[in-house]
C-alpha cells in the first residue's frame, strides 16, 4: 500500500480499533524511527510545532503529541506525502501562526505564555469552524478522498496532528487502550514431518 493510499483511507474515516495487523504495520512505518532527522521543518517552524502539538494534544494522565513526537510525523507528511503546493500552504500557515503571535503579544507563538498560545489556537478554532458553517449553511459537506492537506492551515495542522498521534505507539495503546490482535490463527495446519 502506498503511503498516499493510506491517507487516503484515514480520510475516508477508516477506524483504529478495526485495523489488521498488517494495516497497523503500515501506519508504524509512516512514525518516525528512534534517529529520525528533520527533512522540511526548520529548527523553529519545529519549535512552533511542538508548542502547538502540546496544547492540542497535552499530557495528561498519558503521554501528549510532543512524547509521541508528532512533531517529526508532520514532518514526515510534508516530506514524504505532500504536493509541492501542500506542503508551501502548510509553511505559510505555520508562519501566520508567528504573525498573528506578534500582533496579539508582541513575540513568536513559541515565545507567547501557555495561556496567550491556547487563547490563539482557540481563536484560530473559533473562526475556522465559523467558515466552516458560513460554507456550509449548517450541512454536512460530502466526505472526498485525499484531499487531508488542502485547504485552511488549522483544520489541516490539528488532522495531521491527530493522525499522527492516535497511529503513535504512544496513541495507539496508552491513549486508546488498543492492542494490535496477532493474525489469522490456523490451528489445522501442518506442522512438518516427524524423523
């Protein structure tokens, strides 16, 4: 399955506790290994990014999107998974995440208090889903396949980010509280011939 595939299929609302083994399999390769180095994300575009996965997924009685290291999974996707257009639009929107920071606070989004980046990311929620019902008139806009990295940067950041951390290990098992069912048993099969 290719990794484009794959997206597809978590856009289309395919379900984590159904997932074969082998489906799962495929969702680990997309996470990052132990020695993954960016490849997109700047040394503080990946700072912005982890301070924004921290106050969407936090820790609380588990661990939140920074342990699961999300931030190194967004950077697979705009590496790996995403157009050249995509992956510029997600770029651009994190900068405006900077902009907005100084004019609300007069600093970075990195650099604002907890508070200050909640109350942005809030207001960035508020405003999104807002457009969302403008566009809409109060209906349900039919599901499309592949398109998890286009449009708005908000509604795109908090898809990849929850993707990433529900396929983490971390997600997945603490989060969860799901384990990967071994495959197939076939209990009549041969087992060899005896000498």
């Amino acid at each position: 399955m290719q990794r484009r595939d794959l997206f597809r299929l978590l856009g289309a609302g395919a379900v984590l506790p159904s997932l074969t083994p082998e489906l799962f399999a495929t969702f680990q390769s997309a996470q990052p290994t132990s020695n993954y180095t960016l490849q997109t994300l700047t040394p503080h575009q990946n700072a912005t990014v982890i301070a924004m996965i921290d106050q969407v997924i936090p820790v609380t009685d588990t661990p939140g999107a920074k342990a699961a290291r999300v931030n190194e999974f967004i950077d697979i996707i705009l590496t790996e998974w995403a157009t050249d257009t995509e992956r510029q639009n997600f770029l651009d929107g994190l900068a405006a995440v900077d902009i907005q920071s100084n004019l609300l606070y007069a600093k970075k989004f990195v650099d604002a208090s907890p508070e200050q980046q909640l109350a942005q990311l809030r207001a960035m929620d508020d405003s999104s889903l807002a457009e969302k019902a403008r566009e809409h008139h109060g209906s349900v806009p039919p599901a499309k396949r592949d398109t998890q990295l286009e449009g708005d940067f908000w509604p795109v950041f908090k898809g990849i980010t929850l993707h990433g951390y529900y396929t983490s290990e971390i997600g997945f098992t603490q989060e969860l509280h799901l384990q990967i069912i071994p495959g197939a048993q076939h209990g009549c099969a041969p087992l060899g011939t005896k000498a």
